[in-house]
C-alpha cells in the first residue's frame, strides 16, 4: 500500500534495452522481438512490475476504498495543481483561437457507441431510459454549425472491461476536451491537435517547472509537426518487430505501447481501417474502407493522448456504417433526424485530461491523475 | 340465457380446438420427425445406437416399415446419400502399427478444434432463444452441453426477453443463468459459448455489457467465450422473429420491438412482438466482423448464415473478415416460430448448402465451416464432414433429448451422436473425423452424384 504513497523520485535512467522486461508480460511472451531501442518512461516499467505482481488487485481495490486519503499525498497534491494548470493552458489555447467553450450534455437517449467493448451507463429518466455521455460526439457536429469552432470539457463515463484494470491508462470516469471545427478535414484537426499539445506543454514547462522538478519528470519541448504513420505502416513497424496486429482493427494496446517506447515525440498514427472505429469517423470517399481519422500517440510508452477524425455528415452513410454494432438505427432517431436536417462537414478530436496529466506528470497509471478515480470493476468512492 | 349457452359453447368449441390442434400437432411432429430415435438416445445414450432396446421397431424396420420415412422432406437430404466403406484398409494397417494391435471404432480422434474452441466432438448446440421450448430447457442443455464438451450457442432476444442476470418471466432463466450454467460445467477447457445480439438486444447492448461483466472476465481471459452475428436462419431466412408476449412484457418492451398492437390502447393478455431481422450489405457484414474482432479482442467471432442463393460469396467475405467460424444453416433448421410458408418454400435445404460450403471451401476459406438443418445423428454428422463442413449444429434433437432426461439426455445423445460416428468413420478406414472425404459418400441419386461430384452407386 505504501508503495503507491512514496514520495518524489527522481527518474532520470532511462532503461533502453526493455527486451526481457518485454518477454515477462505474459501478454507477449508469445511474441518474439528482436532487439530494438524501446524507451518506456521509468513509470511505465514501474506500472509493469506493479501489475504482474500477485496481489496487485486486492491492493488497489485496499487503496481505492479510501481514496480520500491518496489526494492528502505530497505528490498528489502536485499532480492536481499540475492538472488544473494543464486544463488552463488548453483553454488559453483555444480560446485564444476563437473555440466557444460550452456546457457539456451528461445524460441523452443515446450516447457513443464506438467504444472498444465498454458498456454504457443507463439510467432511470421518469420511467424511460437515458444513457449517462460515454462522449460527446453525437452533440459536437451541430454546435460545430452553429458556432464554427467548439469545444467541451466533457466528463464521460465508460464501464470498461475488467481486464483494462490493468493498463494504466482506462479510467470508468474521466474528462476529455471535445474539440470540433466546422469545414475542417481530418489533416486541419491533426494540425491544430499537435500546435495545441506544444503550446500546453510549454507553457507548463514555464510556469511548473518546480513541479516537474518534485516530480522528477524532464519534459522535453516539443515541436511540430509530429511524426505522421498511416495505420498501415504502424502495423508493418510492429510486424517487423514480431508483434502480431490485424490490418483490419485498432492497435492493441501493447502494441500501442510499444510504438510509443520508439518514440521521444508525440506522434499521429491515422488511416484507421473501417470497422476499428465509431460510425461518425468518416469514410474516405476515395478509398472505401480507409477512414480520415487519427490518433495521437504519448511516446516513452504512455500511448494514446488524442483521438480524432472528420464526420460522417449524410444520414445516409450514417445508416449503413450504424449497422456494423449491429444496431437498430431507431436507437438514434434524434441524431439522424439532425443530419437530415443537414449539418455542416466538420472534423475534431478528444484529448484525454487525465492521460494528459500523467503523460506530463510521468505516473504509472492513469488512476493517479484524478481525485477519486473509478477503475473497472473496482467499487470504490 | 341464448347468449350465455352460445358463449359457453364456443369456449368449448376453441377449447377443443386447441386440444385438437395440440395433439394434432404433436401426432404430426412425431410422425414428420424422428422423436423416438431421438428419444431412446436420449434415455440410453450409446446402447441406442444398437436397436435392442427398441425390439418392435427393430423387427419392423426388419420388414420394411416406415421407420426410415421420419425425416423425408420433398427435397433431397442427406438420407439420399450413403457411405461407402472399404474392404481394404491401409489406415487400419497404420493404425494398428500405432497401437500394437487392431484398432477399434473407439480409437477414431473425435477432439478437434471448432471456430477457435477445443471440443471434444464437432458438434455444435445450434443458437436457440428466447422461444418458450429452447429458454425453459435452457440451464440444463446448458450444464449437458458443457458436459459433453461441445460447444453451444445462445439465440436472440434472450436477455430483452427473459432478462440478463435477473428472471423476467417465469420458469424461465435469465441470459446469465444459461451462461453460467454452461461455463461453470465446462471439463478440462473443452467446448465454448457462443451468444448473439439480436437488433432488440443490441439496443442494451448485450455483447458490451457481457464483454464487461466481471464474473466472466476469467472465463474470456479463457478464450472459451464467442459472439454470434446472425445473418439469417435456415427456415425463415430473411425474416425476424416473431413472438407472442404477455402484457406486462409488452409494455416493458413496447421501446425497443416493433408490437402492431400499443398495449397501452388495445388491452389483449397476448401480444405479436416483431423483432427486425437486420441489413447487411458486403462492406455491413464485414466492418460488423472486424468490430467485433477490434472491440472484443478475446472473443471468438462466429457468423450464422441462413440458406442464401449467394451463400459462396457471403462465405468467403466472412473468411476474409477473420471470422472464426462460419454457421450455414440450412432450410430444414430453425423452425421454431416460422411461418409455414417460409418452411415450405423460402431457402436452400441443407444438401444443397453443404454443395454451396464445399465451393466456398475451393476458394480458400480459413474459418471453421458448421452446418445445420434437420439434421440428428452421427451419420449425418460424417457425411457433412465428408462433404466438407468441419462441425454440425444441431437443435430440435437437444431439445428431445433434456426435455428426456435433462442434462443427462443431453451426454447421452452426444455419446451416442459419437460413437455412431466413430463407427462409421472407421468402416470407411479413417481414424480421425478430419479424414473423412467425398470418396466416403455415395448417392442414391444421379442428379445428386453429378452436382456434388460424388460417385453414382448404382453406375
């Protein structure tokens, strides 16, 4: 229990070869990579030996079930002021640009569907059912129209499978901002991802300095433009490495991780395959079965940071890409009513606040970067 | 007073009807389907596949009777085809180097891998809902099911209908009752689950609430957990299901199916409730696969297919999307709540979809390839793997068979379900079920030698 309380340590060894560490996650142990230059943050190797350890579980649910205890920590109180710093500078940067800021829906008849095996949250609204936001997407496109660019600092909630108890990196609730842009594509939202991710991290490597320096985190400054892979080729470098991954679906998230040990910078990964995403991620036109979307990517192994795409806009299309979860579009009359009624073409993305702050921050896990964090299956207040 | 003795007499009247058209239907069943091969499986397991329990029937099959006449459709079904067995036997000669001494139809492999699940048999407990016969004998086909090491699948609207982890109807289990009953009986990793989603269920989102369920988290960590998409079903392929409900369901569910009558007007105890049978197109059916695959990375991913004339091309896109197996059920399956015209007339009988697997098979497909459809016994399981299925679903006889004797009837009929084939598997010298091929079949008829290029017995 002590061991998630300790006090600043300074991470300055970077562990370059990560091989046998590697072949010990029993997730790979299948897999047979060569020797490569994967760069995990000091954390991240941490998380690893944390979570292969027996008892990891019935440790946390322990520290979890007082979790009004951890936010008295030294160390936790730098990562929240670092947190609210970080929620600043993103709203500097926007606003500072022309986005509107507004209030986030919470509850709706309907909310995103594409989410990798999370279940919604329904609740109770006089005797008809309401899902509590897994995201904002299905509110952004119309507000986009309206006003041209907004964004929303959104708190959602996914019940995520148990297993993802282990990957540092999902929470059950959590904030992201929502960002939308009217008459943007896809490479316009990576551009403006990347410029807004520079301008937070300078600006907390002015201002926070002392609290990165407690932290013992080094925060190099970042530069665009981010390097740029398609799905494709994200795929290739993994294959090559020995690392099983499907064309067809999203990185797994060891793959992700591993990706991002390759890198210092933050990088884009985009072209994601039809049917590893959402119906609103848009279906290039041109290339049937490639959509215009994107991730971007943490390196030093902490992975996704950002997640984007241009929007399918014509009911229509919509129809036939809502059929892939199988769904009767009925469900989103509401929705598709709306995009009958014709919205503008729009691209945005969602950047995670709390995997922000523990990128930033160099936590082990995204738990750590909130006030009562709600993992999966954990019961906690 | 007229009109008191007229009411009490059509009450009779529909009374008697009912009665009539129960035994009725019952008599026809029995006379159209083999219940009672079934049944004495079921009651004696492997000491059915010899007829000495059943000494009548014997004696008259002896002299001809109509014993084989359960079964015959108009259209032609595997009973058109028989086995052809060797009198040399090289197999046998390599087999007995193996064992040191002469082999046996006991020493036939029947374990083998299905759509990604070890089984000890490739037989599958085809997908059966929420319909009243399948859900109230549910939990015990489930523990037999698991039993017997095969692998089982859960049909549509369970969960909407008869609830997820708590009861919704009476006598009836919840979705996670069957699950549970299935997973918690599984023996040495043998057999798997399979569940489908129908559009109504998908309003809930079964599969993500299944997928995050804590209580089965071991069990996909396992591997021996799938989801199911159903692309139609053998009798009434194209078609949705159709069910009658109560008013209390029908006003719980008024949101998510389509009822012709709003329980909210028109006050009746029993209500039609119409669920959709969903659109597919090439580029649906194969994002739907690879979302799967993408959202549920430790679930296996199995498509049922009803008899479609475009069945080839619909194979080979699920194979290509990555499905781990491929169910073709054939007109003569799921007859449960189909109209009769549809059973009479819409789709291809199973004969002819084997036909259709086979081609498919030609143009390379990885998925494991199960077919289904009025089939019931171990020698229609060998001559569909010799036509070039790689497992057999099967429905109606693992209903007879727990509505028999429970989970018991279940093992039973599996067990002899297996011996059966492992008989005729070795008469045809072959040790392994996977050996068997089109050299093992024979036709009755020469129109079916010629499409299926199987050899004509009579030529």
């Amino acid at each position: 229990m002590y061991y998630f309380l300790f006090k600043f340590r300074h991470h300055d060894v970077y562990f370059t070869n990560l091989f046998e560490q590697l072949l010990n996650h029993t997730k790979l142990k299948a897999f047979v990579m060569r020797s490569v230059e994967v760069r995990y943050h000091p954390s991240v190797r941490q998380l690893e030996s944390m979570t292969s350890r027996e008892g990891y579980l019935e440790e946390l649910k322990n520290l979890l079930s007082r979790s009004y205890r951890l936010v008295r920590d030294e160390r936790y109180k730098v990562v929240y002021r670092m947190q609210a710093e970080l929620l600043a500078a993103i709203r500097e940067y926007l606003d500072s640009r022309g986005f509107v800021e507004l209030l986030p829906p919470i509850i709706g008849p309907v909310t995103d569907p594409g989410i990798r095996g999370a279940k919604q949250v329904t609740v109770d609204f006089y005797g008809s059912e309401y899902k509590v936001m897994s995201s904002a997407i299905l509110y952004k496109q119309m507000m986009a129209t309206t006003l041209g660019k907004i964004y929303f600092a959104s708190p959602n909630v996914r019940l995520e499978p148990p297993e993802t108890v282990y990957t540092g990196r999902h929470l059950v609730e959590f904030v992201q901002v929502d960002v939308e842009v009217a008459g943007a594509d896809y490479r316009d939202a990576m551009n403006l991802a990347e410029e807004l991710l520079c301008h937070v991290i300078k600006r907390v490597r002015e201002e926070r300095y002392m609290e990165l320096e407690l932290l013992g985190r080094e925060l190099p400054a970042f530069s665009p433009p981010f390097k740029r892979y398609t799905h494709a080729e994200a795929v290739d470098i993994l294959r090559n490495l020995g690392f099983k991954t499907s064309r067809s679906t999203e990185i797994p998230w060891e793959g992700e991780k591993i990706l991002s040990g390759l890198h210092d910078e933050p990088f884009f990964i985009y072209n994601y395959p039809r049917g590893a995403r959402g119906f609103y991620d848009r279906e290039d036109p041109e290339k049937p079965g490639i959509l215009r979307d994107f991730d971007m990517l943490y390196p030093e192994g902490f992975g996704e940071a950002i997640s984007g795409a241009e929007r399918e806009y014509t009911s229509e299309k919509v129809l036939e890409r809502m059929r892939e979860t199988g769904e009767n579009p009925v469900k989103y009359k509401w929705y598709l009513e709306m995009l009958r009624d014709g919205v503008e073409p729009s691209a945005g993305f969602g950047i995670g606040v709390e995997r922000l702050t523990r990128f930033v921050c160099g936590l082990e896990a995204v738990w750590m970067a909130r006030p009562y964090p709600k993992l999966p299956g954990i019961y906690s207040p | 007073m007229m009109e008191r003795l007229f009411s009490l007499a059509s009450r009779l009247v529909l009374r008697y009807g009912i009665l009539r058209s129960t035994v009725r239907s019952g008599l026809s069943f029995s006379r159209t389907y083999p219940v009672w091969e079934i049944l004495s499986k079921a009651r004696a397991g492997k000491d059915a596949v010899y007829p000495f329990n059943e000494l009548e029937e014997y004696g008259r099959a002896l002299l001809g009777a109509e014993v084989y006449e359960p079964g015959y459709p108009r259209f032609h079904t595997l009973d058109r085809l028989v086995l052809l067995p060797p009198a040399f036997t090289p197999n046998r000669l390599a087999k007995m180097g193996e064992l040191l001494r002469e082999p046996l139809y006991t020493d036939v492999r029947t374990e083998c891998f299905v759509g990604g699940f070890k089984v000890k048999l490739p037989l599958v407990v085809g997908s059966m809902g929420s319909t009243d016969v399948a859900s109230r004998v549910g939990v015990e086909l489930a523990r037999g099911a698991a039993k017997a090491g095969i692998v089982m699948g859960i049909g549509e609207n369970v969960a909407t209908m008869r609830g997820y982890d708590r009861r919704r109807c009476r006598n009836h289990p919840s979705l996670k009752e069957r699950l549970m009953a299935y997973l918690e009986n599984m023996k040495d990793g043998f057999g798997g689950i399979i569940i489908q989603q129908s559009v109504e269920d998908a309003y809930d989102e079964l599969w993500n609430r299944i997928y995050s369920d804590v209580d089965l988290e071991s069990y996909f960590e396992e591997g021996v957990v799938g989801f199911e998409i159903k692309v139609g079903q053998g009798a009434k392929p194209g078609l949705g299901g159709e069910v009658k409900v109560s008013r209390d369901l029908a006003l719980e569910l008024k949101d998510k199916y389509y009822l012709p009558e709003d329980p909210e007007i028109v006050i009746k105890d029993f209500y039609e409730r119409h669920s959709a049978p969903g659109t597919f197109t090439e580029a649906i059916l194969s994002s739907m696969i690879r979302l799967l695959k993408n959202n549920y990375p430790r679930a296996r991913v199995w498509v049922k297919l009803g008899p479609y004339r475009d069945l080839v091309r619909v194979i080979k896109i699920c194979s290509d999307a990555g499905t781990d197996a491929i169910t073709v059920d054939g007109k003569e399956g799921g007859t449960g709540m189909s109209p009769i015209v549809a059973l009479k007339d819409l789709g291809l009988p199973t004969l002819a979809c084997l036909k259709r697997i086979g081609d498919a098979k030609r143009l390379g497909v990885s998925s494991s390839m199960v077919v289904s459809g009025g089939l019931y016994s171990g020698s229609h399981l060998v001559k569909a793997l010799a036509l070039g299925a790689d497992a057999v679903a099967m429905g109606r006889p693992f209903i007879i068979a727990v509505q028999a004797k429970g989970e018991r009837g279940v093992t039973n009929f599996v067990e002899a379900v297996r011996a059966e084939a492992q008989m005729l598997t070795s008469a045809l010298d072959k040790y392994s079920l996977k050996d068997l091929s089109p050299e093992d079949l024979g036709s009755l008829d020469k129109d079916i030698a010629d499409a299926l290029e199987l050899s004509y017995i009579y030529s």
